[in-house]
C-alpha cells in the first residue's frame, strides 16, 4: 500500500553544519472524496472568443489544485542549476555559469506537458512561503543567489485556442554581483475544442547579463509537419558579438552545449562532444489527471506543524484549492464562486485597485533586521525564491510570492490579513472559517 509519504532530505544542515530533522514530502495527492463531473469547456467560453480568458469565470473542474503563486515557484524545481553557476562562477568559470542559468530558464517549461488544467488566479493580498531545504532554497541557507520576478499574463481566446503572453522580467542575481535577465516565451493551449489538449512554447528568450555574456534561445514554434515541435535552440556571445557556445534540445527532456553551431541540426544526438546541462526528472507515479510532477505535488502541502506558522493569506490555506486538492468539487466550486464574489466587491469598493493601475508588491522581506524590499511590480504578481538572507524567527520564510495588484494604501503598505478574503480564522486554530 502507498503512504503517500517519501523522505526528500536524508540529511539536511543548516547554516553551523548541524543534522536538522528530515522532512516528510508527500509522493500523491488524496484520492477524490467524490466523483468528477465532465463539463464543456466550449459552452462556457463560447461567447468570449477574442477576449482576455483571465477575466473569464471558469467552473472548478478546469483547475489544478495549485495557486498561481505556487505555480511561479514550482519554476524553482531544478534550482540546483543556479546552485551550479554559483559555484562555477566562484571559479571564474563564466560561460558554464550562464549555460547553466540558460538551463534553468528552459527547464521551468518541462512540467507543462500535458498538465490540462490551470491553476488559481492569486486572491488580493495572497501570499506563499516554502521551506525546501533538501534544495536550499531558504532565507537562512547558504549564502549564494537570490530570484526574483515580475509578471503579468496577456491571453487571447481563439476558439480551438488559447494563447498566452507573460509579460515582466525575471531576475538573477549571485552574491558576487553577477546578474541575469529575461523574459519568458508564448506559450499556446491547443485543441480546446477537437482533438487532444496540448501546448506549446514558442518565441525567443533573452538573457542578458550585466558582465561578459548572454544568451539568445529560441523555442520553435510547432508546425503541421515538424517533428521536433519542443525543439530549443540557442547561443551565448561575449559583448563583443562572439559566439561562445551553443545550445540545443527540447524544452520537455533535455538541454545540451556544444562549440559546434547548433542551428543546423535538429537533436543533439547529431553532435559529437555535446555536454548535458540539464535533463528532466523522472515523472511522478501517481500524477492524477492534473498530471502534476513530484515537486508540484508537495507545493499545497501542509507537513506537521506548517499550518500554525502560516499567515492566514497563505495559498495552502485557501478553502477552494483544499477542497479541490481532497477531491470535493461541489464545495471546491462552491467556496471558488464565494472568494471571487468577495473580491469584486473589495474591488468595487476600492476604485484604486483597478488591474490597470501599476502597483507595488513586496519582493522580499530581510526577517533578520524587520526590513522589506519592495519594487515596483507592475501588473500580477512579483515573486522572490531565493537561498540568501539568515533570520532568528522561528518561522522559515524561504520563498515568498506576493500578489502585486493589491490595492495600496498606507503609502504602499500591504493590506492587514484582516482585509483578506481568507483571512477569517477558528479561535485557536489555524483552520479558515467559512461565512
């Protein structure tokens, strides 16, 4: 029989070298409590054709039990790249550094296959803390390299599909001072209507960086007769315009690098010396429908004594992601409908809320000395992960994710959590309280 529990960290250290206790990640979600019921997509989206899809309210069932917020960290599933171009720049080793930054940008992409449902559009005011320290990604880790971004979502309803536009700039920065930029791709829903639902991510990325190099990679856009429709392909040059390296492989398996020009091969496989850079990890063995991996399996979580140390604005703690996680749709669908209902009405109440005004999201709180860095985040939602910053609070704050279009006030303050729609809770407890 599955315990739905695996051992991720057999032997953890924290930042005097001492053993912590191991973490006990789940490897499955709970089965359903009910029966799914199947829903036309086609007869609730049908009359929003050349819309924006973000502003369109979908039924449960065509969610995932994840947050928005979670699926911005999820990105952070192979950060031991970044953890790699640390150390390979402390050796001087500069073009390795931004080859593996340039793996860790595609490999963000390698969950989407066949993931058919989207997560949650992220509550005002809502937030998310993780504490992953098998990966080292906390504030109190070893000092190394921080990430962060800022980000919005164009999409456009064509009928048989959805295309989606991420618009904002995700940031690297390493502890010697090193930076990255770049933005991220299309990406396309297919098959809406007929056919098997796929997508794709197609476009070009830069990654530009603040010393000698940067980096171009294109993801092919799919065609009729293409067989390598996850195909990527790129290079890094010096300031001066010199190719330095090259790179090729498919956004779903595998990146490589090569000195030999990769633009007029389709696979690495046809390169002699290629080096591996990154592969995809191995999928999960009990995925569920939402065909989600074992990294985003353990993202709604909520391990022994998490909740208690949880603000009440926490993803993991919103009524409809939980109910939808335990296989509850009627009261997944039901508590989704009333959180929205609520927030239009925060909204209405504040005309300075408005989705178009640019707003100010925290990227990052220093725990250690009670400061906040704060940026101008635009639109959607700015996202700090990184492993950077030692702190003495007994709450491990390792990678927060804050929702950017909260209304201001206070000269930019965020909201108390009284002012959240999930911020009602049990005397006593940490569980939410319904109305």
């Amino acid at each position: 029989m599955l315990s739905g529990k695996e051992v991720v960290d057999s032997q953890t250290h924290d930042s005097s070298n001492n053993i912590q206790a191991q973490i006990r990640r789940r490897s499955r979600l709970p089965d359903p409590i009910e029966k799914e019921k199947g829903i036309s997509l086609w007869s609730i989206i049908k009359d929003s054709v050349g819309k924006d899809l973000t502003r369109v309210c979908l039924p449960v069932y065509f969610n995932e039990p994840l947050s928005s917020l979670q699926k911005c960290f999820e990105d952070l599933e192979y950060s031991y790249l970044l953890d790699q171009a640390y150390q390979h720049g402390k050796v001087g080793d500069s073009l390795m550094r931004i080859l593996k930054v340039a793996a860790f940008a595609a490999s963000g992409y390698a969950s989407s296959v066949a993931r058919p449902c989207k997560p949650f559009n992220p509550l005002l005011g809502e937030t998310y803390e993780a504490d992953y320290p098998d990966r080292g990604i906390r504030f109190f880790a070893e000092k190394g390299w921080k990430f962060w971004g800022d980000s919005n979502l164009k999409s456009k309803f064509w009928g048989q599909s959805i295309q989606v536009e991420p618009v904002g700039i995700l940031t690297l920065e390493f502890e010697d001072g090193e930076i990255f930029q770049w933005n991220k791709v299309t990406t396309t829903i297919h098959n809406l209507i007929l056919g098997k639902l796929y997508c794709s991510h197609h476009g070009t990325m830069h990654i530009k960086g603040n010393r000698q190099y940067s980096c171009k990679l294109k993801f092919k856009e799919p065609s009729l007769l293409d067989r390598n429709p996850h195909l990527v392909q790129g290079f890094v040059e010096d300031n001066n315009g010199n190719k330095a390296s090259f790179l090729i492989g498919m956004w779903d398996e595998s990146i490589y690098c090569s000195n030999s020009d990769t633009s007029k091969v389709k696979s690495a496989d046809q390169l002699k010396g290629a080096s591996l850079l990154w592969e995809k990890n191995k999928p999960a063995p009990n995925p569920t429908r939402y065909n989600l991996s074992s990294f985003a399996i353990t993202l709604n979580e909520l391990t022994p004594g998490l909740q208690e140390k949880l603000p009440p604005t926490d993803s993991r703690l919103r009524p409809d992601q939980r109910h939808l996680e335990n296989g509850e749709y009627e009261k997944a669908n039901a508590e989704k409908l009333r959180l929205e209902r609520r927030q239009r009405m925060t909204m209405a109440g504040n005309p300075g809320g408005s989705s178009k005004t640019p707003r100010t999201g925290r990227i990052a709180t220093k725990v250690d000395t009670g400061k906040q860095e704060r940026g101008a985040s635009g639109m959607g939602a700015s996202t700090f992960l990184g492993s950077s910053w030692r702190h003495k609070c007994p709450v491990p704050a390792v990678a927060e994710v804050q929702a950017a279009n909260t209304p201001p006030r206070n000269n930019g303050v965020l909201p108390s959590p009284m002012e959240h729609p999930l911020a009602s809770r049990r005397e006593g407890g940490g569980a939410l309280c319904e109305e």
